[in-house]
C-alpha cells in the first residue's frame, strides 16, 4: 500500500472515531506509520486529505446489480437492497460522524458522486425500466419513490443498533417487508417473471 493510500485509510478511521476536530494531523500520520511532514506533502491540508478519504470512500464499488431488462422485481430489487444495506451497516460509524458534522464543515461532503447519489440514480433507471416493460402499474416519480426505499434502508442501517424496539424483526425478515411494501407502492404484483 502506498503512503498516500495509507494516509487516506487513516483519516477515514480517524475521522469515523472523533470528527474533524479530533482527527488532528498528528493522529492521521500517526495511525498512517508516517510524519506530519509526509502527510503536508502528500495533501497540503488536513481539509484537503479528509476530502479525499471522504470522496474514495464515498465513491461506490459496488457494481450496478440492477439489470437493464427487469425479469423478477422482488428478487432483483431485493438483491440490490441487500447489497446498499451492508454497505450502510458497514460505514455507519463514518455516516453518523459525517451526519453530525455536515452542517459545520458543509463543502467537505460531496453529494453527487456519493454511493447514495449513484445507488439512487441506477434504483431511478431500474424503476423507469420497470415501469416500461409494464410491470410497475401505479402513477409515481422514479426519484420520490428511490429516495422512499433508500429512506427506509438508510433508518434500519443507522437505527437497528440503537433504537432495538423500533426494529424487532430479524434483518432478513425487515428487508424482504421493506421490498414488498415498496414494490407494492408502485403497483408492482408478485412475483412475475418477464420473458422466461
């Protein structure tokens, strides 16, 4: 691994663990195994390496698991859930302290090429498709109706750990309800296949 890459990794873990105040230049190059000197080299700024680290863990691995031609709702829809979910669950902690910091170090975030803005985008593709091939029957906006199942997706991930009343339900269980409901909202019936 590469300082600079290293130098990413720990900002993104130490900013996940005590914010942009605590995420200190010092500590980044400490947890990174390198000087203060190497990271103002490498970034110029403790804003600028945080930007970074916040853009490449932002950006999406995940490839597009929606297909372009809609065959089972329920099951390509849900996989799709699945996988945004995990990812949610995987960077809650980095979610939670970017959520209670947007406000006081607004630029630092950039929304457009998100993985949320990118899983919203191909969810508004696949529903449009679903839409066209005549299985989704109700009058509804691709976009209100992404952000509707990204909403609930986004609560269970950031609310199942502290809030276990709300969330009782196994995961399992919550994302197959989530996916049902949604696709039920659409006018969506079950399960039907397209072209095999």
């Amino acid at each position: 691994m590469s300082v600079r890459d290293q130098l990413l990794d720990a900002a993104l873990k130490v900013y996940a663990e005590t914010g942009y105040r605590g995420a200190t230049t010092r500590r980044i190059a400490g947890a990174a195994g390198v000087n203060e000197i190497t990271l103002f080299r490498h970034f110029g700024s403790k804003d600028a390496l945080i930007r970074e680290a916040l853009t490449r863990a932002g950006a999406s691995e995940v490839p597009d698991l929606l297909p372009d031609t809609p065959r089972d709702a329920f099951t390509e829809i849900r996989e799709w859930a699945r996988t945004h979910l995990r990812e949610l669950r995987a960077r809650r902690s980095l979610i939670r302290t970017c959520m209670g910091e947007i406000e006081e170090h607004p630029g630092i975030f950039s929304a457009e090429s998100s993985s949320p803005a990118l899983a919203a985008r191909a969810l508004s593709r696949y529903l449009r498709r679903l839409r066209e091939v005549g299985l989704a029957k109700a009058p509804f906006d691709e976009g209100t109706a992404s952000a509707m199942l990204m909403g609930a997706l986004f609560a269970d991930a950031m609310g199942r750990d502290i809030m276990p009343d709300l969330y009782r339900n196994e995961p399992e269980q919550a994302l197959d309800e989530y996916v049902r409901l949604f696709l039920r909202s659409i006018g969506v019936g079950r399960r039907r296949n397209v072209g095999g």
